[in-house]
C-alpha cells in the first residue's frame, strides 16, 4: 500500500472533521484511520468502492472449475498452506 502520510490520520482527530475528510476521498484516493497507531478503517470514495467490489464480482465469475476434475480436488491443510507461505517469501 503506497500512502500519503497526510492521508493517515487517528480516528480522534477525524471525529471533528469527518465531514471535510469525507470531502477529500475523490477516486481511488482514500484516507486510512488509525486507533493507537494501527489502521483500523478506510474513507474511500462510494463509486471507487462500487468499482472495485464489480472488478472482484467480474473476477470470481471467471473462475470455473472442470466438474469433471472435481474429484481430484481437495481442501488443503494448514501446514501446506503455512509451508506455501514460507515458501512465496524466500
């Protein structure tokens, strides 16, 4: 995530001013609010919103699965997933 440090801001200061920063979140330019230092929530623009939940919408109607290849499909586990994990980082 490449953010701005003006567009973090702790949500106590945001209380007094939630109607201006609201103003500022045009496009995909959005401010985070942080409690105690952590990013706790995000102002984001309502259309940019609505266009990236369409873009995942879109993408999950391309995923498709043979039913033919069904049975050889399979939940994986936690340790193969944590072991993928370790692996995607070296």
């Amino acid at each position: 995530m490449n953010i701005a440090s003006i567009n973090i801001i702790p949500i106590t200061s945001a209380r007094g001013k939630l109607g201006s920063l609201a103003e500022k979140v045009t496009g995909a330019e959005y401010i985070i609010l942080t409690k105690d230092g952590s990013p706790k929530a995000a102002l984001v623009d309502i259309e940019y919103l609505n266009k990236l939940e369409n873009e995942v919408k879109k993408l999950y109607q391309q995923t498709f699965i043979d039913p033919n290849l069904l049975k050889y499909t399979r939940v994986f586990n936690s340790g193969e997933i944590e072991q993928w994990q370790k692996e995607d980082t070296l």
